[in-house]
C-alpha cells in the first residue's frame, strides 16, 4: 500500500481525484491501495536556541555566537493536529512505500524530509516530480515516480539553505541588537541573510539620491528642411558628446550656425534583427507584470500560483529557467493547436500551419534545472471564467509563448550626419551605428556625472539625425506591439527584450544635399539616479546588486542573485511589513529606520550583495552535485563566529532616527516584559506564518486547547545536521529565517479593541485598510459588529506566535498590534460574517469547515485556509 503525502489541502484533492480516491476525510483521503494526506506548508520547524542551551535564550552578547552541533525538530504550531495525522501514517506499518508528491523544487523537497524525519520513519521515499497540475500531467508523473535518493542533492542544498538562515539571521539579529542596545539603542535589529543586502541596496541608491547635486547644461537641437520641404529633427553632437556646460556656449553655436551652410555629410543605414524575448521564468514574469500592470511582485506570484494551481492554465510559476527541455518539444503541436481559439486563433493557426523548429533559445535542456520556463499547459479555458488580473497575467505567458516561435522583429535605421559650415576636421565615425536615438533621454541608472563640452570648438558643427521603422512585425505582431509603440515602462526601461524607442523615418537624404536648418538651445538638468521600482530591484536581486542589462550576462549571474525566484517576492513584502521601505507610487523607498538600520551595521558583510550571490550559487552547486554541504555550512559556521566578534569589538554610533520609544530590558529573558527566544522566516514565509514564540518549559500552547506534550512538538536529534525552517501556511512564498521581536508587555485592557485603528508609538506601522479586504458588493454590515466578542481564550496570534488573538471593531487582531504584528481576520470574509469557532478552527486547524461562502457575490461551496502572511488572514478554497 503506497502513502501520498502532497504539499497543500487542495494538491492532494487533485491528485485523489487523476487516482480514483474519494475526496473524503478531515486528515487524509483513503482509497483501497493509497492513502492520499497533505502538510499545510511547513509542519516542522527547527527548534528555538533556548532548546540547546538554557544560556542561549538570554540576548546577549556573552552567549553568542550560537552554533548547534546538530538541529532538532519541532512541530510548528500552525497546524499540529495534521502533523500528528501525518507522523502516525509515516509510522503505519501498512505502507510500503511514501510518495513525495509536495512541490517539486527546493522548498518542497525540504517539507517532505522534515516530515519523513520528524515521524522517525523507515518507509522507502518515491518521488512525483511535475510541472502541472492537469489530469494527464499528473498521470505521467505517478507513470514515472522517481526513487527519492536521487533529490538528495537537492534536499542538501534546501537544508543548507535553511541552516544557513538560522544561523546568520539568529546570530546577527542578537548581536547587533545586544550591541545596540549597550550603545543606548531601542531598536531590534532583524538582520537576514537576503533581507539585509536587499535593503542595503535600496539604501545606497537612495543616499546616493539625496546627495545628487543637479547640475544644469543645455543642448542644441535642428530642425532642418530638404528642398523639396520635407522636415526632420537632429542633435548638435561635438565627437561622443552633446551636453554643453553653458548657456552662452549653446546661444553662441546657434547664432553661428544659423549664418552657415548645413549639407548632408554622411548617411549609413542597415536593417537590425530583434530575436523574441525569451520565455518567463517568474523574476522576468514578476518584472513585466510590474512595469506592464503596476503588480507587485507578491501580487504576480499569488495569481500565477492561482493559474497554476486551481485553474491549471500554467505550469510551475517558481521557476528559474527561461528555456524547454527536449521533452517538452512533441507537446509543441497539441499546445498549438489548444490555443487556436478567440485572440489567439491567428497566431498558433499560423503556427500549426507552419510547425517550427524550436532552436536553443527556445529548448536547451542545460539550462533547466528543476522546471522549464512558465508557459501554457493547454487545458481549455473559458476566459470570462477568470478574473481581470488573472486574465491580463494569463495572456501575458500565451502571447510570450507564442511569440517565442515566430521570426524576429525586422528595423530599417538610418543615420545621417549633418555639417554645419565650411569643411573641417573630417567626421569620425564609430565603426557600427549609434544605437541611440536622436536627443535621447538620459538613462537613469547611467553615471550621473556626465562629461560636457566647457569650451566653443572650431566650426564645421555636427548634428545627428537617425530614424528607425519597423519592416517586419515578426513577434512583436504576437506581443501586441504596434511598430509606433515605445513600451517603456514607468522606469524608463522596455521589456526584456528593451524595445528601442522608435523614430520616424527620415525623408531621401543623399551626400552633400543641401539643407536649410533652424537651430534652438534647450535648458536641461542632470538627473539623479532612479530609484528602484519592484521590477529593477528584482532584477537587481536576479543580479546580486549588479546593474546588468545583457540577457546573457543576466542569465549568467542567476546562481548568484539574492534569493531565488520563488522568495523574491516575499523578501520585498517583509522589508515593507516591518516597515524598513515603503511605496511611493511604483517606487520602493527606504524609511528613516531602514536607513538607520544600514548606517549603523558594525559589519559591512551584512548587507553584502556579493557575499549573499556566492552563498546562493554555492547553494545551487550543491544541488547539482557540484560543491559539498559540509564545507559550505563550516564556511558558514565560521563567517558567524567572526560576525559576532566583530559585533563584539565594534563601535556603533548613535541610535538613528526612527527608533522606537526607550524600554525596559530584561537581560534574563532577552526582551523588553516577557521574553522569547524563538525565531521567525525572513519572509511571508509560505504563508506568512512566524515562527517566533514563548518557550513554555513543559510545553507549547496547542492554539488554545490544551498543553501539547514537548514529545509531540519535537522530534530526536538526528546525526545529520538540521536546517532552520519555519512554519507555513499554503500560499507557499519562500523565505529566510530570522530572530523574531522578543515580546513586549501585553496590551493595556483599556486599549482600543481595533488593532487596525489603534494609536500607534513610533516607528508607527502603516495599518491602512488594504484593498482586497473590502466587503463584498452585496454583504450588508454587521449591525453589531462593534459588539463582537472580544474574549478569545488564548488563541495564539499565528503570524508572530507571541501575542494572543483578541476582537476589535471591524475584526479579530493580535494583542501585539502596538509592537507591529498586523494580522487580523475580517468580520465579514468572503462575504460571510465569521464566527469565533471558525475562527478558532482556522487558528487550530488551518482552515475552516467546509460552508457556503460568496467571495463575488455568488455562493460558493468550499472553505477558508489560514494564510496569515496575507492582509485579511485567509483566503477562500472553493470545493
């Protein structure tokens, strides 16, 4: 008898259903071979400091740095009555063998291993490994489950990962907050291994705004006219330069030009070649949806899991691969011939009717690793059935798909050189045409000091004229780029494939033509760098801080990025959950306590792009076979020990601004009232869920109902070391780990009852009502909503795992709302008004009971799923 154990509640009904198994059972449904279960992301977590050593739960610097021998488990507390239903089916000696059906990727090898280690079991690992979740997707990969020591690479490399995490976020959290506070210091300090150099980066490039100093300079523009009376606009140019340093020098050109002759030096023109975009992995699909649709990139990543996961329209959005591998390619012709319907019906006819050959742009089977590039699986849809954001993220990997097949976009560009005055010097001219337009506008991520002509050079003058058409749609007819069209976005840069603004083209010009011209001064400034929007800071993330444009280059330093693909996006949210940046408009900004972070880091390497790239691609040599987990983790052990020797004999300055008020410090328990010593993910983490909470001596809060025997939440140490993980819920957005915010003394019982409404101390979270957390059109309003019952028990908060829940006006929030914890679920959610024991089933149970619901107004069959990284807490599951 074989064992299913899938990643998620709504994977295994899918799996159940392709097998024959009747979707029926609170922990596992059961059919007469299989058994199909599930974990609610994470289930097991690694223990707190305190569990090593008593000594360790204390913050100081004396008891740094922690470096476990050996990690030990724990259930995490999100979800333990599903951990116990999975520990006692990995102990059931009916099972033959246990399929490894979670997520088929890093993170989701790591949740099963925890879950086979916690439970101690021996029963031999098969492993589903596919890239959609569609009927017949699912069929051939339980036709070719693979044995489980072949993943071991790849779990290495996920404990690693994990460990990795632990110990720099939990050493460095510590060290610089104990460090701080000797120094007057009221801050805690997160500091995690991704989080830390990501702010680092958005911090530099905002210092270096705030110290620009514009700098005024001035160009000369034409506007020459042919005899024949057609007009066409050109730049003054003096050899690679056009900016003048002042304004008497550019009115001193124009008054001499306009008494010279002008004549037509030089024309050059050639037909460029632009090959389709590669295909989406998800930073690149993160990108695009944010320059194209204002997405943020935890916006883009929920919607592609959506059509991954319930609407089975793509295949693994957590990708990091841009090509196909060999086996994709016999798929070609019925994916066509799927998507010959409606808008896309003139495209893949074409293409059925003229199958290509896919080249190594397209399929190259090294540059896939754990899942191909995101693209359509070709299950029929009904596009009305999809929401508007769901549609336009939808039509965006069709039509990159499609687009990957046709021929390349066709330019005609021209170039002409234009004289001023008698002959000179004679005109030099790069050996390729200029790539840039006439009178382009400054890049924003270019050197700001930008050399200018500061003295009048000798007469002839030279203006630039250059005109670009498209001759040939190619892709772009696909991509729906229109040959006028700039597709810029709000950054200043084009899509992928950096589209190049285009010009009109210029009339019949020939050597030595005569023209008339008329000539202006225009008053300019130098600009300051931009500052990142979410799509230039994932690309800077994809690049480890290093400005690269070349797609090449690009898809070279992806081993070496910040992160991975699938924890990108969660990383950004969390800097904004803790209030380190914010957004301002579509760009992210530094706070004044995140600035204030930075500056008083007393070691540099903490914020290190480059030190965090190598971790990363060491990381991912590990997975390949390439590097040993052992010599990385002693690398890592070793960098903790110096980090926090560092801390030691550092010197920081004073507390920067944005420091929250002074309190009392209890260094026996190592927080501010009462202490805690666990930890929590770098991240929304799957799901949000924190790790963070109180060490209770005999045992943990089991979500209000009842002490939990510590034999239950922690499994025996193993010989092999553990990695740091966290708890999760099933939204699956990846992250790192960190020291979570010890606890601060419990709200007053006169405090507002509206964590979301409440007075604030300073630095104050932002706690706006976000918008998909609005009443549906047709729900009315509680009446007695203000009256809702504020006594909860002691239902433990399930994103900070410090505080309890309590009721507000409008819903239930944490007590901790004052120290920053803004989880709360509405009242009023999916329009229904909820009550205290769904609340408390969510809270306990992970989910709901299944109901009637109406999300849009329609009722619906189905439930709620703990998703407390989300605003609102939930997210509805129909059946």
């Amino acid at each position: 008898m074989q064992l299913i154990i899938a990643e998620k509640p709504s994977v295994a009904r899918d799996l159940a259903r392709v097998l024959g198994i009747r979707a029926g059972g609170q922990h596992r449904f059961e059919g007469d071979e299989r058994v199909v279960t599930w974990c609610i992301g994470h289930l097991v977590e690694l223990d707190e400091p305190a569990s090593y050593n008593p000594a360790w739960k204390s913050w100081r610097l004396a008891s740094l740095p922690m470096l476990p021998e050996t990690f030990r488990l724990r259930g995490s507390k999100h979800a333990l009555p599903q951990l116990r239903a999975v520990a006692a089916l990995l102990r059931d000696r009916r099972f033959t063998s246990v399929i490894n059906a979670c997520d088929a990727g890093r993170e989701g090898e790591l949740i099963f291993r925890y879950v086979h280690q916690f439970a101690s079991s021996r029963v031999p690992v098969l492993r589903l490994w596919i890239s959609s979740l569609t009927d017949e997707a699912i069929r051939r990969g339980f036709a070719a489950l693979r044995p489980g020591p072949q993943l071991d690479n790849l779990g290495d490399a996920a404990r690693s990962r994990s460990e990795a995490d632990w110990l720099v976020g939990m050493n460095a959290t510590r060290a610089v907050t104990a460090r701080g506070r000797e120094s007057g210091h009221t801050a805690l300090y997160s500091i995690g291994r991704v989080q830390t150099p990501t702010l680092a980066m958005l911090v530099e490039r905002e210092r270096a705004i705030l110290a620009f100093v514009s700098r005024d300079y001035w160009e000369v523009r034409a506007q020459l006219r042919t005899q024949t009376g057609e007009t066409f606009l050109a730049q003054w140019r003096h050899g690679k330069l056009s900016r003048l340093a002042t304004a008497p020098l550019a009115d001193e050109i124009v008054a001499r030009d306009l008494t010279q002759p002008a004549l037509v030096e030089r024309v050059r023109a050639r037909t460029t070649r632009e090959p389709p975009p590669l295909l989406f992995d998800l930073t690149s699909l993160q990108r695009t949806a944010n320059r194209r649709f204002s997405f943020s990139a935890q916006r883009t990543l929920e919607i592609a899991q959506a059509l991954y996961e319930r609407h089975k329209l793509l295949t693994y959005p957590r990708t990091d691969s841009r090509h196909l591998s060999t086996d994709v390619v016999p798929e070609l012709p019925a994916l066509f011939a799927a998507l010959d319907a409606g808008d896309y019906a003139p495209f893949a006819s074409h293409l059925r009717a003229h199958p290509p050959t896919p080249t190594r742009r397209i399929v190259d089977d090294t540059k896939v690793h754990d899942h191909h590039a995101i693209i359509p699986t070709g299950k029929g849809v009904r596009l009305d059935a999809l929401d508007r954001d769901e549609r336009r993220l939808y039509d965006l990997v069709v039509r990159r798909f499609l687009g990957a097949f046709y021929p390349d976009a066709e330019f005609a560009i021209t170039e002409a050189w234009i004289r001023v005055g008698p002959p000179g010097a004679p005109l030099e001219l790069p050996p390729e045409p200029l790539s840039s337009p006439v009178s382009p506008p400054p890049s924003r991520d270019e050197p700001t000091d930008v050399p200018m002509v500061d003295a009048l050079p000798p007469l002839p003058d030279r203006y630039l004229a250059r005109g670009r058409v498209r001759i040939a749609a190619g892709w772009q007819e696909v991509a729906g780029i229109d040959g006028s069209d700039d597709k810029r976005g709000s950054d200043g840069r084009s899509d992928d494939r950096r589209d190049e603004p285009s010009s009109s083209l210029l009339p019949p010009l020939t050597e030595g033509q005569p023209l008339d011209g008329r000539y202006k001064a225009v008053a300019k400034q130098t600009t300051p760098p931009a500052r990142y929007t979410e799509a230039t800071l994932l690309g800077a993330m994809e690049s480890a801080g290093k400005a690269i444009d070349d797609e090449a280059l690009r898809a070279a330093m992806k081993d070496c990025g910040l992160g991975t693909p699938a924890t990108r996006a969660s990383i950004i949210e969390t800097l904004l959950r803790r209030d380190y940046i914010e957004r301002q408009k579509q760009h992210l900004v530094p706070t004044a306590l995140g600035i204030g972070l930075i500056g008083v880091l007393p070691v540099a390497s903490l914020g290190s792009a480059e030190l965090t790239g190598s971790w990363e691609a060491r990381l991912a040599r590990i997975a390949r076979g390439e590097d040993s987990r052992a010599a990385f983790m002693a690398d890592i052990a070793r960098y903790v020990a110096e980090m926090v020797d560092a801390v030691r004999t550092s010197t920081m300055g004073p507390p920067p601004a944005g420091q929250p008020p002074p309190r009392v410090w209890d260094d026996s328990k190592g927080s501010a009232g009462q202490g805690t010593s666990g930890t929590s993910r770098d991240g929304v983490g799957r799901g949000g869920a924190r790790v963070g909470r109180a060490s209770s001596g005999a045992g943990s809060r089991d979500g209000g109902r009842g002490t939990v025997p510590r034999s239950e939440l922690r499994a025996p140490s193993s010989s092999a070391p553990r990695t740091a993980q966290r708890p999760n819920a099933a939204n699956d957005s990846r992250s790192e780990s960190r020291t979570s915010v010890p606890n601060a003394p419990r709200t007053a019982p006169n405090a507002p009852s509206d964590p979301r409404t409440a007075p604030r101390a300073n630095p104050a979270p932002r706690a706006a009502k976000p918008a998909n957390a609005a009443k549906p059109a047709n729900a009315a309003k509680p009446a007695n909503a203000a009256k809702a019952p504020a006594s909860l028990g002691t239902l433990a908060c399930p994103r900070c795992r410090a505080g309890t829940l309590i009721a507000g006006n409008r819903g239930w929030g944490c007590a901790r709302y004052r120290e920053g914890c803004r989880f709360v679920v509405w009242f009023e959610t999916a329009g229904r008004r909820l009550t205290t024991a769904q609340l408390t089933d969510l809270v306990t149970r992970g989910k709901t009971r299944k109901g009637t619901f109406a999300p849009r107004g329609s009722e619906i069959a189905g439930r709620l799923v703990l998703d407390p990284g989300i605003d609102g807490g939930t997210r509805f599951e129909p059946e």
